[in-house]
C-alpha cells in the first residue's frame, strides 16, 4: 500500500508542477467513499491529500465532513449507508 501512495503523491505532484510551470491554477477535491462518511477513523486518506497538497501550495475541497454531515442527517439515508458497509 505504500508503494501505491507514493507513486499517487509523485503523481500529484507532477500535475501541480504542470500547473504551476503553465501558469493554471490547480485544485484538489476530495470526495469520499461511501464507507468513510460514517465512520471518522476511514478518513486517514483524505488527511494524507489534504497534506500533501498544502506542502505544495495547493487549495483543497475536501467534501467528506458536508457529505458526512449530509448522511447523518438523514436516519433513512444512515440505515441505508450503514446496511451497505
């Protein structure tokens, strides 16, 4: 899994220093999976991205805390994300 997230981040980074050497503006947005809305301890990704992209300068849209609170919000829509895993 490591692997994986260094080959992502190297990624990344790639694309954010395309962005900056072409002079357009780049943003990362996260959204997350299904999973991770109701239960905190699945969001460690997100926290991996959100780092990332601040030691280069980049402006996030994380979505998962207004989904997560979307979710709860909404006992139907909890019981139906919780009978989903």
């Amino acid at each position: 899994m490591q692997e994986a997230w260094r080959i992502l981040l190297q990624q990344l980074g790639d694309v954010y220093a395309l962005g900056r050497d072409k002079g357009i503006p780049v943003v990362l947005v996260i959204f997350p999976y299904t999973f991770q809305l109701l239960e905190e301890e699945f969001r460690e990704p997100q926290k991996i991205l959100r780092e990332h992209a601040a030691e280069h300068g980049i402006d996030v849209i994380d979505t998962t805390d207004a989904l997560a609170r979307a979710a709860v919000d909404d006992p139907e829509l909890v019981a139906y994300l919780r009978s989903k895993g």
